[in-house]
C-alpha cells in the first residue's frame, strides 16, 4: 500500500449551513444543530422534547425565510465563502500540504471530511473557524474530531490546532474590513459595536470565563490595530437563544441605546464570525439596522466578515506548516 501523497491535510471547520432556504432543510439542519448537547446542555429528558414538540414545528418556516432573504446565486454566504476561503488556502500552501472545507453540522459533515483527508494526506490538522473558544463551537468540532481520531487509530494522525483570538494575520484582516467600509462610507462612524455570538454567562463561569476573556483580547487587540479610542466603542453579544442570563451587554439593546444617546453614525463588527451567515447578513446588517433607525440613528454601517482575506489565509498557513510535522519521530 502506497503513502499518501500529501505530507499535512488543514481542514477548515466551520459551523455549517441549510442545503437550502426552505422549512424542510432548515427543520433538518436545526435538528441535527440543536440537537448536540454540546450546544445545549440541557437534560436530554427535558430539551429533546421541546425542541422535537416546540421548535421544530414552530421555527423552520419563518428562519427559512430569513435565509432565503441572504441567499446568493452561488448558495448559503457562510458556505460559500468558506468553500472560498478553503480554495485560495489551498492555492497558496506547498506542493505537500493542502486545504479542504468542512462543516460540525449539514454536509459535507466534519467526520466525512477528516476521513477524507486522512486518505488523502499523512496528517490532518483541523482548524475550527472559532478564534473564541466555547464548547458550542470549537469545543463541539474539537470533540468531533476527537471521536474520527480514535476510529482512524488515534492522534498520531488527526488532531485540532487554535487560531488565536488575537492572532496577527487575522486581526490585520478585520482591521483591513473595517478600515475599507468606513473609507467606503466616506467618513468613519461616531462609535463602533464589536459583537460576538452571546453563550449563557453560566457556561462562561463553568469554562472559567474563557470565551469572554478570547473576546475581550480580540476586541482589544482590534481597537489597537485601528488606533481607536475605546471610549468610542462597545463590546457586545448577540443571538441569545432561550431563558436565562448570557453575556451582556445585548448587542440589540446597545445599538438601540446608542442611537437614543444621539449616536447618529454607527459601524458594526463581528469578529467572531469568519464567513458572514444569518447572524451577520440579517441579525446585525437587516434587524439591527432597522432598530438603530427607528431609534434616531441615521447610518449604520456592517463590516463584512473576513473570509477569504490574504492576511487570515498567511496566518493559517504558517498554522498547517507548524502542524504538518506533528506526532513525527
């Protein structure tokens, strides 16, 4: 039997996507999102038969409907620029290692994707597209990967690798983002929201405040890089999903808030979120819009996620070259 070809495989995980805008994929790919313990840690007993009973009766049609309004020629924008992202990787790594996409949830799924990397190359380094660390997010696809390594024969082949929440390539990259829609708009904003994906702030304290503590070093390392002043700045969470107490302060309430303060101009980013998706393209850029509006605001200004950016793809790139030698004699 013949080695692989490839000397390191990087699959670039990210959370995945509908296959389509329609209340029949959108009930499939909650179900399987939903349904991951590791997203909700609810008792099983009490979260399956409300979000089976509750949600997925009550739900899929009107999110289809807010997909369908960011749907593209070319898909699902998260897909699609991760398909991108994944492909001009791919284009700029040595002849020996490579880049694939893959997703936690829908298809291709994480498991297919690193048995096909595997296959393919002599190692596999996941990258989960995840800077803030969570379990809902890094820790899931870290677990997935955890369970394909002891299938394919341990970690001596197949293991996950960070991208810091203030790595330099990729805060470049979001200060490049930044920079380019507020040149665009043709003068900076009054104030800045950075927001982040909120997590119940009970999970935070059981991961010792891990995930607020990677957001705050990227927000600081943010404001630095554009040399802003943070008294013009708010950091933020958004998408709270169930009862509870998450993270604040709430996005929504801040943009509305600011807008009722006579903030008239405001930029909005979201660093958490690599690729733009529901939350981004229609939470902040439709539904926060509309509110800072309504509230006295005049401009609001979303700042496209990073995707694709030269700047991100060099920092996973010196990721695979560390990662390519790992378990090696």
């Amino acid at each position: 039997m013949t080695n692989p070809r490839l000397d390191c495989e990087l699959v670039l995980a990210n959370l995945g996507t509908p296959r389509e805008p329609t209340p029949d994929a959108v009930r499939a790919f909650l179900d399987e999102f939903l349904s991951d313990p590791m997203v909700v840690d609810w008792p099983r007993a009490l979260w399956l038969p409300i979000l089976r009973g509750v949600v997925l009766r009550k739900r899929p049609r009107a999110v289809a409907e807010l997909y369908a309004s960011i749907w593209t020629p070319d898909g699902s924008p998260l897909r699609a620029q991760t398909q991108l992202l994944a492909r001009a990787l791919d284009a700029d790594l040595a002849d020996e290692l490579a880049a694939s996409p893959a997703y936690r949830y829908g298809t291709p799924s994480l498991a297919d994707s690193v048995r096909a990397a595997a296959s393919r190359a002599e190692r596999v380094v996941v990258v989960p597209l995840f800077p803030q660390r969570t379990a809902s997010s890094s820790g899931s696809v870290e677990r997935e990967v955890a369970r394909v390594a002891t299938e394919l024969g341990g970690t001596g082949r197949v293991r996950c690798a960070a991208l810091a929440p203030d790595d330099p390539g990729y805060v470049e990259a979001l200060r490049d983002r930044v920079a380019a829609t507020f040149e665009a708009a043709g003068a900076p904003p009054e104030h800045l929201v950075v927001s982040y994906h909120g997590i119940p702030a009970r999970v935070d304290a059981r991961e010792g405040g891990r995930y607020r503590e990677d957001c705050e070093r990227t927000t600081a390392a943010l404001l630095d890089a554009l040399d802003w002043e943070p008294s013009r700045a708010t950091h933020a969470y958004q998408s709270k999903f169930g009862p509870g107490r998450w993270l604040e302060p709430a996005t929504a309430e801040r943009v509305t808030a600011l807008a009722r303060q006579g903030v008239r101009r405001l930029g909005v980013v979201a660093p958490g979120f690599l690729t733009d998706g529901l939350e981004t393209l229609e939470e902040l850029g439709v539904q926060g819009r509309e509110d800072f509006l309504a509230a006295g605001g005049e401009e609001l200004y979303l700042v496209p996620a990073v995707a694709d950016h030269p700047a991100l793809r060099r920092s996973l790139a010196r990721l695979a070259g560390r990662s390519a030698g790992f378990g090696a004699a």
